[in-house]
C-alpha cells in the first residue's frame, strides 16, 4: 500500500474523510465517527497521547462502516485522532486532527469485608461519592478467574451470597460503576465455608464467624463418649440340702 499521497488528480478533493468526530464514551473509551469517502474500501485511524510530541500510531483498520470505538484507555486522559482513506490500495492523506478526553472513573470501593455464617457470605463496604452502584465479583482461591455475581444499587453496600458450597476457598471484590465506566477492583477478602454437616449431629462443624482473608476452618471437637458400665457378675445360687 502507497501511504498519503493525492498524486492521482482523481482522488483531490474527495480523499480526506470529512466531519471527523472524537467524544469520551466513558473512563477508558472514546468513539470515532466521520463522513463516508467515495470509493473507499477502508479506513485507517492512527492515534497519539500528546500532540505534538508523539509520533502516530496506527490503531485500526476499519472495513465496514465509519465508526470506530477505541478502548482499554487511562481516565482523565486527552487523545488525538486522525483518520485516513484507503482507495484504490492507496492511503490517502488523514483527516484533520480531533481530540477527546475520558472521563474520570469513579472511586474505588475500600474496606471491603466478610462476614460468614454456615454457607451463606455477607459482604459489605465503605460507601464512595459519585457512583451508581456496585457489581460484586467472585473468584476461587488461587484461580485469578472473577466472574460477576451481582449487582447493587446506589448507595447499597451490602451483598449476600448464598450460592456456595461446603469446604470451598471463595475470595470477592467490588467495582463502582457510574455512567463514566467502572473503577479499579476493591481490595480482594477471602473465606472459606465450613465443611459438610457431621453425619452423627447432622450440623456443620465449626459454627464460628469467618473473616476476610482467613479461612474459616474451625472444627468442632468430637464428643466424648461415656465409657460403656460393666456389667455386674452375676450372684452365685447355692443350693440348700433338704434334711431327710
């Protein structure tokens, strides 16, 4: 492909992508959109951080349509855009420069802890300003694998999982969510839910609170049997001799 040339007088005029448009769609995304160019079969969208020290850097190559959502970015950051016309296996000269700043994530929920009572978890935490509510993620220990679990509302930060199984090792987080995006992760807490119900007293062994970070892997300690009595011997019968 032959980069930014309008040597061909066919291309002049109607090369350069018009009404190009760069608006923050949250926290770590910003969404392109700009004017169809005849003849184009594709579109390439360069960025840079600063303007003007950086150099450009081509992000996408955009084959159907002419928008373009550019993620995984740091809030409160401003970014420039341009946009180039493919035509013809030829890229065009790019579009005039635009820029956008996304927005500031919301606070990170702190103080995250756990309080557990035989297989059900109640999690709760500090309330931050400016947030929506609250989705609530939840791991196996050691797997790094976080799925999402729930939901609150705003202002609520109080959480109960009851979907859980006996002897497992469960750790939780929280992300704020606002219309800006989400936050970074909470502090992580663990538990791990007591052990299957003892089959001579059909309840759980160790029926303490868990804390967050610690497992919970109090037993009970088995019941002391009273030692079965002896028996008492049995009385001897002595026979009395009847006098003739």
């Amino acid at each position: 492909m032959v980069p930014y040339t309008t040597t061909d007088t066919d291309f002049e005029g109607r090369t350069v992508p018009g009404r190009v448009v760069a608006n923050s769609r949250s926290a770590t995304a910003i969404t392109l959109v700009w004017a169809t160019v005849r003849g184009a079969t594709a579109y390439q969208v360069e960025r840079r951080a600063e303007q003007p020290q950086d150099i450009w850097q081509s992000i996408a190559t955009v084959e159907q349509g002419t928008t373009y959502i550019d993620t995984g970015l740091e809030a409160d950051t401003t970014y420039y855009y341009r946009v180039a016309a493919e035509i013809e296996e030829v890229l065009a000269l790019p579009s005039d420069v635009v820029s956008a700043t996304t927005s500031i994530s919301p606070p990170t929920a702190t103080s995250l802890t756990v309080n557990e009572t035989g297989t059900t978890i109640e999690l709760t935490w500090l309330d931050v300003a400016d947030e929506t509510g609250y989705r609530i993620e939840r791991s196996l220990h050691g797997t790094g694998e976080w799925i999402s679990i729930g939901t609150t509302g705003q202002d609520v930060t109080v959480y109960v999982d009851d979907a859980l199984s006996p002897g497992v090792n469960y750790e939780y987080r929280i992300v704020t969510t606002n219309a800006s995006g989400e936050s970074a992760p909470s502090n992580v807490v663990s538990v791990k839910i007591n052990g299957p119900a003892s089959p001579s007293t059909g309840e759980s062994p160790g029926s303490g609170n868990g804390s967050a970070s610690i497992e919970n892997t109090t037993t009970s300690p088995a019941s002391e049997e009273t030692p079965a009595s002896e028996d008492t011997p049995a009385t001897e019968e002595t026979s009395t001799e009847e006098s003739p």
